[in-house]
C-alpha cells in the first residue's frame, strides 16, 4: 500500500515538470533577451567594457555575446533548438564569470555564496536545467518532435 501511494505522488508530482520548465524557460528566456538587446542596443557602451575587461576583440565579442544572448533567450523562451542553444548561453555565462565575475569564479569552493550570488550563475543555471531536462511539453521542440518525428505504426 504504501509504495502505490508513493507511486502515485511521484507521477502527480512529475506532472509539474512541464509547467516548472515552462516558467523557466519563459523567465530566464526574457532574461537573457533583454541583457542582450541590451549589450546590441549600446554596442560601443558593451565593447568598452570588454576592453576594461582585456577581452580580445572587444567589438566582435560584444556582439558575439549579446547575439548569443538576445537570440538565444527568444528560442530559450520559445523551447526551439533548446538542447542546442542552450549550450552558447551556458559558456557565455562561463566567459562572464571568467572575466567580470572571476572573484567569484575564483570563491567558487572557498566561498560559494560569492559564486551563486554572481549575476552569470542563475542564468547558467537555468540554461543547464533545460539543457539536461529538456524544454518541456510546452515548446516548440516538443511540438516539432511530436508533429515530424513520431513513430509511424502500421496495423
């Protein structure tokens, strides 16, 4: 009795997985849009603190970065290519901690407080939850999947 009652939470509760990657996929999609509109819409603002930051090609990687982000957080947001596209945006989150964040890269064992207060980590953090679990039910992917890539059965 008592592992069918805990069988039966474990499927009621895995109904929240779409739903909970949905949420994500739509906060932290606008998220990364918007810091990357952000570093497009001010391109000269972005390459100059590249450039503090002694990031080579500092114009390029500007834009490298807030294309990355911007495009990547509308299919982020979207659930399109997101097993895909979510790989860009995590190590452009790696490059934001390497360089802008490399004290809390650096504190990452010492002091992890430093590290997961640092802006980089809940925006590597959602991108590596839909890396590793998907976009969910509620995306573009799964629709495409579902629409073009299903099993065709004969009778």
């Amino acid at each position: 009795m008592l592992v069918s009652l805990y069988n039966c939470w474990v499927k009621a509760i895995s109904c929240l997985q779409s739903p909970l990657l949905l949420v994500i996929r739509l906060y932290w999609g606008w998220q990364f849009f918007e810091t990357g509109k952000g570093k497009l819409m001010n391109l000269d603002r972005t390459a100059g603190f590249f450039e503090h930051l002694h990031i080579p090609l500092p114009h390029l990687n500007a834009i490298m970065a807030g294309s990355t982000e911007c495009f990547g957080g509308l299919c982020l947001l979207l659930g399109l290519g997101s097993r895909v596209l979510t790989v860009p945006l995590i190590f452009t989150m790696w490059i934001a901690y390497a360089t802008a964040e490399s004290d809390a890269l650096h504190a990452i064992f010492s002091d992890p407080d430093k590290f997961v207060t640092a802006a980089p980590f809940e925006f590597m953090l959602a991108a590596i939850i839909v890396l590793v679990f998907g976009p969910g039910k509620f995306s573009l992917d799964y629709l495409i999947g579902r629409t073009y890539f299903r099993k065709k059965t004969t009778a």
